[in-house]
C-alpha cells in the first residue's frame, strides 16, 4: 500500500515561496519521477513527503490518511539520498539493521531479512565490511538495501544515481527498475537526468520553479507536451523550436519538431541550411544545422551511414503530422 | 622529491631545524638524568666546579620513600582524569549547543572561546578571589543568600576546586575542536537516521558520538599532555596544602623549596615514566580511534 496525496501543498522559505499551491496524486505501486532543471523544488517537493521539512500550508495524506503533522519516522517511507547517507562507523550489516534495530524488530527476522536483501543485492560478501571500503556503486546498493529491509510503504530516491559514472548509472538504472518490478512498491524517484525519467518513470511529473508543468506517461510527454518547456526538456536531443514568420505560417506563435521528424536531403526540402558539427553515434548521426529560422542551430537525425561535410548546402523537409503547435503563451494547441 | 638531488638538498635544509629540536629535548633530559644520580645541594656548596658525588639509585628510593609521592601521584591523576571528563562531557554539550542556529552566533561562539586566552596564574587568581573566597567571593554571597554557611573552596574542597578552576581554562579548547567536528558532520546522515526512526537521543548516540570519537581522542591526548604538567594554578591557590601537591608541584618543592637538585631530578625521570604510562593506556583506549 502507498497511495501518497498532496492537497494544495505549498512551501515557503521566509518570504520565497519555492512551492506555490500544489495538488498532486502519487497511486499505489506507480513509479513516479520528479524531474525538471536544477532549484525546481524538485528535491523540496521529496523531503515535503518524507516529512524532513515542514509543510507551509496544505495536506499530506498517505494511504487515505492524513499525515501532514506525522513525524518522518512513522510516514512508513525509506528514502534513499543523493550522498547515500551510509553510517560511516558501522559495518554494511549494521547499516542495513540501523531501521530494524531502531524499530525493535526481533534479532532472528533482522537477520532474514538482511540476507534476503544482500542476496538481491549482491552484498553478501560485503556485509562485514565499512562503508568507506566499498566503491560508489557496492554504497548505492548499501542505501538501497536499508531502505528495503524497513518494507517502507514507499521509497523515495533522491537524485540516487547522480554521483555514480555514467556506466555504473545505466546498471543501476536498471536494477532499481527491475526492484520496481519485484517489489511493486510506491516509488518517487527526483532527477534532474530526462534520459532517467524516460527510462524508469510509469509517470512523470514535470516541475519548474515549484510549478508542475505536465504530469503523464513518458511517451505522452514525449508526443503531447503540454507546453514549450516541457517539450524542450524531454527528449534528447532537444525538440528544435522555432518562432517568427516560420510558426506564424502554421497559426502559432512557436513550432516545435523532433530531430528524428526532420528529413534533410542535399537536393530539394522546405527549409535551407547549412551544415555544422555532426555526431557521430554508430547508429544515428545527429546534424546541427544552421538556419535563418532560429537562433539555434536546428539538430536533425538521420541514419548511421549518412555522411555530410561540414559547410554544405542542405534543404530540411518537416515531417507535418509530427508538428507541435504552441500558442504565445506557450501552451500547446491542439 | 623525487630526484636524488631534491632528496638530499631537503635533507641538508632540514638539518638544522632537527639539530636544533633535538639539542633542545636531549640536552635537558640528559642533564635531568646526570643530575639524578648525583647528590647536589647548592646551599650545602655542592657545585658543577667540585665535582658532585655519585650516589647511584639513591635519590629514586628517596623520592618514592617520601610520604608525600603516592599522595602526589594520586592527586595528579584525580586532577587530570577529573578535567578529561568534564571538559569532554560539557565540550559535547555545549558544542552541540553552539551548532544550533542562533541570533549573535559569532559573539557567542568568541565569548565561549575567551577563558582560553586568559593566562592560567590570571584565571586561578580570579577564581581565588572573586569566586572561592569564603567572605568576600560571588559564591559565598550566593551561599548566605540562601542561607547556608558559605563554603572554603579552596581549603575544604581542594581538589574540586582546583579541578573546576582548570575545567574552565580547558573547556573552550574541547568546545571548540568538538564544535568543528561537529560542523563536518554529514547532515544526510541524520536524516537518514531520523527516516530510519531513531530519536533525537539515539541519532545523537548511534550517529553524532561515534562522529566525534577522533575528535574526543584528540582532546583527551592533547589536554592529558597539557594537565600532567599544570603548576601555575596550585602555585597561586593551595600552594600544594590540602592535598593538592601534583608530582610537578612536588618536584618544584624538592628542587627550589628544599634546594636538592639531584632528588627533584629523580623525580623528573619518575614524571616522565608517569607520563609515559598514561600515554600508553590512553593509545590502547582511544588510539585506535585514530586510524582509518
């Protein structure tokens, strides 16, 4: 059970309001992500949950009932932090007791249920060693373990994988998705990584500046957002948008058009350009291409083989039905 | 310092500086234990120029003979241990106390460092006089305000007394260097603690101590090296009556008071082997502390 209800929840530090009014509901088992630009509220917005900071005006209601006054330790949460937070004097084992020991669980189930959790985590071998002797990955798995064997009503993460190397972070991607999966707990996973969000998210929520801006699926962000900043932040590369004369010609202030919906071709096309710095990845190539109709270059993808010299000549040819349309306002039409 | 050359010119310019350090530990340790061992008492006109007689272990025995070198030994150690454990108890406290954000912490925190600088002689006289004087002290007005016979401090409770009065000289220095431990703790880790459902008097035991325990070995190596050796507080107070003579107020007496270089000499050698065994018992209780 972990259904987590936010009513107008808001969050003030002094006279700044970082979380204006906020409704949000979290399901029972979803994976939810918090994602948006750095100083978001993103990570507010978690420790508002976990009870660690105190809400300015509003409700918090887990499982049906209201826990808005209730202390972090009887929310029934585990959260997992960006520093790990390991207790550096104690051994892997007792890290992981530190919940149980302090909730006065029984030595017999204690130890059931530590094995339980180095067996899915790989830490049998290490649970008599300190922190300090693991590697950042073996401490991520550590945190994660502690936040397992308390069988929270829901885990929250916050910004886990951020000081693990690029490598590590798809592993652990991974394994914390297939935890997901096993345990079919609540989850609230805060990023800042859009390529996360996409990959682990049953829902994500879209923040800036203490504002959700979109709430869904990852494929409905990605194919319907809601408005320019989301359609700029998911996805990666970014969604080219263009303003001007160009938007005004399909009745919008701003036109947004995925790299991947771009044909580019040395011949014929709508739009003109020359070529700048192409990536080579293997299996795309992503061109930046210059053009009069934005001040950024417009990136397109096309396939593997294709080859361009830098400086030529190219037209682009927007794919129609792939064309967002945003308002002045910035809001998505239609 | 990689090369050979780099090597020995580091060498040849450190050189000084440890002959220097040297000559300076083993040129009095050395006369300390050449004078042990001879009989030398200038006023009887024993003199460097005449020559002084060997007399081999015969200043040791006397040394511990003395009636008054157990009772020294013990009140060095009360003194001592007494200190180690209120400025270690109260420098938690009180840095835990100092770590909470507060209005004017700056003035606060220079304030509570402000006994440090005051020179030992200065903070004894001041306690002696305005504090611990049986008529005329702020604690004897306190004492007749609610009633009772006022207390003489420095004679009916000796060592306390010269124990509170060298807790509140050492008390900043624990404070502070607990302080900055205190600051370099994770604050995650506390909150992880506090999630995992530990009190605030579990966080602080099962998290901030063990945080501490270098920083409190510290402290208590650091003072025990200092406290072994403090003088100027007895000097100025008891002048060693009342069962406050410490071995180095005893070796001052036989040196300067009895005039016998040579037994004081031999009690020096007894202070450093005193030292010594604090040191040891000390590394084995809280030296490990300081690896990893």
């Amino acid at each position: 059970m972990g259904q987590i209800q936010l009513n107008q929840v808001t969050k003030s530090f002094g006279d700044v309001q970082v979380i204006p009014p906020l409704d949000l509901t979290i399901e029972d088992g979803e994976f939810t992500v918090f994602v948006g630009p750095s100083g978001c509220g993103k990570s507010t917005l978690l420790r508002l949950i976990a009870g660690l900071e105190d809400i300015t005006s509003g409700h918090i209601a887990i499982d049906g009932t209201d826990a808005t006054d209730v202390p972090p330790a009887k929310r029934g949460l585990a959260m997992v932090f960006q520093s790990y937070a390991l207790y550096p004097h104690m051994s892997v084992r007792k890290n992981i007791a530190f919940p149980m020991r302090m909730a006065g669980i029984d030595q017999a189930e204690q130890n059931r249920r530590i094995d339980a959790a180095a067996k899915a985590l790989n830490l049998t071998d290490y649970l008599d060693r300190r922190p300090g002797q693991l590697s950042g990955g073996q401490r991520q798995r550590v945190a994660i373990g502690r936040a397992i064997v308390r069988e929270p009503a829901a885990f929250l993460f916050d910004e886990p994988l951020s000081n693990l190397d690029a490598a590590l972070r798809v592993g652990m991607r991974l394994e914390i998705s297939e935890m997901h999966e096993r345990l079919k707990t609540t989850m609230i996973y805060v990023t800042h990584d859009q390529v996360e969000a996409m990959t682990m998210a049953d829902k994500i929520v879209v923040l800036r500046a203490g504002i959700v801006e979109q709430v869904g699926s990852p494929l409905e962000l990605y194919q319907r957002p809601g408005n320019t900043f989301v359609a700029g932040f998911i996805g990666s590369p970014k969604m080219n948008l263009i303003e001007g004369p160009e938007a005004a010609k399909h009745d919008a202030a701003t036109i947004g058009i995925r790299p991947e919906h771009i044909d580019i071709s040395e011949t014929e096309g709508t739009w003109q350009g020359t070529v700048g710095v192409s990536e080579h990845l293997g299996s795309d190539t992503f061109f930046h291409i210059q053009s009069g109709l934005s001040a950024e270059p417009l990136t397109v993808r096309a396939g593997g083989e294709r080859k361009l010299k830098y400086g030529t000549e190219v037209f682009l040819t927007p794919q129609i039905e792939h064309l967002h349309r945003f308002d002045q306002h910035g809001l998505r039409i239609a | 310092m990689a090369t050979q050359h780099s090597r020995s010119a580091a060498r040849l310019m450190m050189a000084p500086a440890v002959v220097l350090l040297l000559g300076w530990m083993l040129i009095p340790l050395s006369m300390t234990l050449f004078f042990s061992f001879k009989k030398y008492l200038p006023l009887r006109g024993d003199s460097m120029a005449n020559g002084l007689e060997w007399v081999g272990f015969a200043n040791y025995t006397r040394f511990v003979g003395s009636s008054a070198f157990w009772p020294s030994v013990q009140a060095t150690l009360t003194i001592v241990g007494g200190v180690l454990i209120i400025t270690v108890v109260l420098g938690v406290l009180l840095a835990l106390l100092l770590n909470q954000p507060m209005w004017g912490q700056g003035v606060v925190r220079i304030l509570v460092i402000a006994p440090f600088f005051v020179m030992p002689t200065v903070s004894a006289l001041v306690w002696k006089n305005m504090f611990m004087d049986p008529t005329n002290g702020l604690l004897a007005y306190l004492w007749k305000f609610f009633g009772t016979e006022p207390i003489a401090w420095l004679s009916q409770a000796s060592l306390p007394s010269l124990i509170m009065i060298v807790s509140w000289q050492w008390l900043p220095f624990a404070t502070l260097i607990l302080l900055t431990a205190i600051q370099s703790l994770d604050g995650e880790q506390l909150e992880a603690a506090e999630m995992d459902g530990a009190p605030s008097i579990k966080r602080f035991w099962f998290i901030v101590l063990p945080h501490l325990s270098r920083a409190i070995t510290i402290v208590i190596l650091i003072q025990t090296i200092f406290l072994l050796a403090i003088f100027a507080e007895i000097f100025v107070t008891t002048g060693g009556a009342f069962g406050t003579k410490t071995l180095s107020y005893l070796i001052f007496q036989r040196v300067l008071e009895s005039q016998n270089v040579g037994l004081g000499s031999a009690g020096g050698v007894y202070a450093i082997i005193l030292a010594n065994i604090v040191a040891i018992f000390l590394m084995r209780i809280v030296g490990k502390n300081l690896d990893a």
